[in-house]
C-alpha cells in the first residue's frame, strides 16, 4: 500500500525530529570514541543517522527497545566498524591532517572562554579543588588528603564549584 | 527536581574510570535520557576547559597563598616593634640551626609518594626515554629505563584526557594500532610510568612528560 502524503509528511516530521534530538549524542559518542579532532567524525555521524533512518523505514525497528537502545547499537556498531577500518588503513596510509570546522571551533572557543572566565571567578578552595580533582585527576581521597578535608567535604566542594559554574555561564 | 541515578557516573565517564560493563550502561543511558546527556555535555565543557587552561586556577592557587604570607607578615609587623622583630628573626634562625645540627640526617634521601591519606611509598623516580621531545609522527613504542627485575609498570598516555592505560614488565611498550589511530599530528600528549613490586606496592613514579606529534 502507498502511503498517503498526510503520512509522508508524519515520516519526514518524525525523521526530522529524530535528526534534531539524536545527532548531538551520536555526535558526542562518536567523539568521545574516535577523538574530537579526527576528520572523519561528521562524516561518521550523518551515515550513523542515515543507517538508523533507513532501519527505521525498512521496518529493522520493531520497538522492541526504546529508540534511544537502538540508536546507541548502531552507533556502537559502526564505530567499532570504523575502528577495524582505521586500524587497517593506519598500517600502509599515514595520518590525514585534521581539518576543524571553522564554526564550530569559534562556537566551542567562545563556551570555554565563557567558563575560563566563570573559573577565574571562582574562590581560590574551588578552584583548588577543580584543579586537583579534573586537571590532576587525583581521586577524591587524594584530593582530601592534599586538602587536609574529609573526602565528604571534597565532593560538596566539587558539587558546590560546579553549580556555581553553571549558573554563571547559564548552561 | 529528583536526581537520575546515572548522573553520578557523569565523571567517571569522562574521566575514564568506568568499567566496560558501567561505560556501556551509561552511554546506553544517555541515549535514552536528555536531562543526563545536557548535563554531560556541560560536563566535558567544563573539563575540557580546566585541562586545557589549568592556568587559571594554577595562578589562583598561588595567588591564593600569598595573602596568606602576607596577612602573618602584617600581624607580626602589629604585634612586635622592628627591634623587637629583628630579634626574633635571629632567635628563630639560631634555633634552626640548632635543630639542623643535632637532628641526625639520613645518608640517602629517598623521595616519598602520597597515595591515599593513609598510604605513603618511598622510592626512587622513573627515567623516561622516549618519545621525550616532539615527534614527527605519532610514536610507535614507549620507552623507560628499567628499575630491577620482578617490577611491574603501568604506563598511562594522556591527551585532553586518559588516552590509554596498560602495564608491563618489559621496560617498553609498543603502542596498539587502536590506540595509535586516535593520535593526531598537530596534538600534544603526555605520558607516565609507575612502577609496582612484586606486592603490587607503588615503589616509584616517574614525571608526566608533554610530547607533540607535529604536523607534517
């Protein structure tokens, strides 16, 4: 049976939406897994969204799993296909030299001179604690320790820095 | 507003302490739950930003203990004229000498590492070898000098965040393919060593060592 346009539409809103809501997290694992500097994420990402489009419609979804379960196994699945890929070439081809997106770089730049200048604002015992605890990834009883605080303490430190971060940078 | 469960595997996600199980368990998570993938993303932001300028707090830190210099200076200045002032300076300085010459020094100093607040290790400091400089291309094998035998190290190779960990008894490490492939030239990465005994006790710990791989 043909679908009928009021359908087609339904389908193309719902892709849409699915393109919205799933491209930054896909965007995020794929980085994550493969380094945010790597040419190849954004090329990556958009044949994860078309592989799961294309899953969608042939029927492979069957909501068996919550569309977020689903979305993550394919993006798991191509980024350990990639991976295997990547290692093969890297064996004879060297390195293609990474090319940032101009507008995102300037974006990501300008969120983290917003917090560079949030943690400059911060008091000295939270950033004290932020540097020990992310910068020199010491873990919270260590952090306790140099600070001569319970690691109980260290936690509200790191909880209370974070807020405050939040809320000056509105994020 | 109740908090999510995950939320506090937020850290150990982006920091890579996570097991496999819990990774996977997460990012199935916040694939699912919006509220947990903002706040993660806020998260890397702010990490991201803290390692890459850790001069703003560095700086703060120091600043921090200045006025702490100060401040005893100032009260001391308040409480005591400068005669009075300069005559305990040279009381405080007799008695430190005094101290220095009747406390026996040990012959050989050994440097001490801070684990947990109730563990401290002595040992001796780990040489790294290569790569120690910046590298043309991205390093095929880590190289240190060795420390005895039945020693165990775990080398750990750092980018923004912990890249990848691993231990040896070798005093070398190739590098796996995996790995290699996500370092990029134009990137800074930094490495370090720990050595264990045989009872798995920490008996020394080299200095983290920046290297970047150039562009060609």
């Amino acid at each position: 049976m043909r679908d009928k346009p009021t359908d087609k539409i339904r389908i193309e809103e719902d892709i849409e939406e699915l393109m919205v809501r799933y491209r930054p997290i896909i965007t995020f694992r794929v980085r994550k897994a493969i380094g945010a500097q790597s040419t190849d994420c954004d090329d990556l990402v958009s044949e994860i969204l078309s592989q799961v489009m294309e899953k969608i419609k042939s029927g492979e979804f069957r909501g068996e799993s919550s569309l977020g379960t689903f979305v993550y196994t394919v993006t798991s699945r191509r980024i350990i296909d990639y991976i295997r890929e990547k290692t093969k070439v890297m064996k004879y081809a060297p390195e293609p030299q990474p090319f940032p997106d101009p507008q995102e770089t300037l974006e990501q730049r300008e969120m983290s001179e917003k917090v560079q200048e949030a943690l400059g604002k911060l008091k000295p015992k939270y950033q004290n604690v932020l540097y020990l605890y992310y910068y020199q990834e010491l873990s919270r009883d260590e952090v306790a320790s140099k600070m001569g605080i319970s690691p109980r303490k260290v936690s509200e430190l790191v909880n209370y820095a974070l807020k405050l971060l939040r809320k000056e940078i509105k994020l | 507003m109740r908090k999510c469960k995950f939320e506090d595997m937020i850290d150990g996600y982006l920091l890579n302490r996570l097991s496999e199980r819990d990774k996977e368990l997460f990012e199935e998570h916040y694939f699912n739950c919006p509220s947990c993938f903002e706040k993660l993303q806020a998260r890397d932001l702010i990490i991201n930003t803290i390692k890459n300028h850790s001069e703003v707090l560095v700086q703060e830190e120091v600043r921090s203990k200045v006025p702490v210099a100060a401040r005893v200076k100032h009260e001391l200045a308040a409480f005591l004229n400068p005669r009075q002032l300069a005559l305990a300076g040279i009381t405080a300085l007799i008695f430190v000498a005094v101290i220095i010459a009747v406390v026996p020094r040990p012959g050989n100093n050994i440097p001490a590492f801070i684990l947990t607040d109730t563990e401290t290790v002595r040992g001796s400091s780990i040489t790294l070898i290569s790569p120690v400089i910046d590298m043309s291309q991205v390093p095929s094998f880590f190289e240190w000098k060795k420390l005895g035998d039945h020693v165990e190290y775990q080398i750990s190779i750092f980018n923004h965040e912990l890249l990848w960990k691993t231990t040896t008894k070798e005093n070398r490490v190739t590098l796996p393919d995996e790995v290699r492939a996500k370092m990029l030239p134009g990137e800074k990465y930094s490495w370090q060593v720990k050595a264990f005994g045989p009872d798995g006790t920490l008996i020394a710990v080299s200095s983290r060592v920046q290297f970047l791989v150039s562009k060609q």
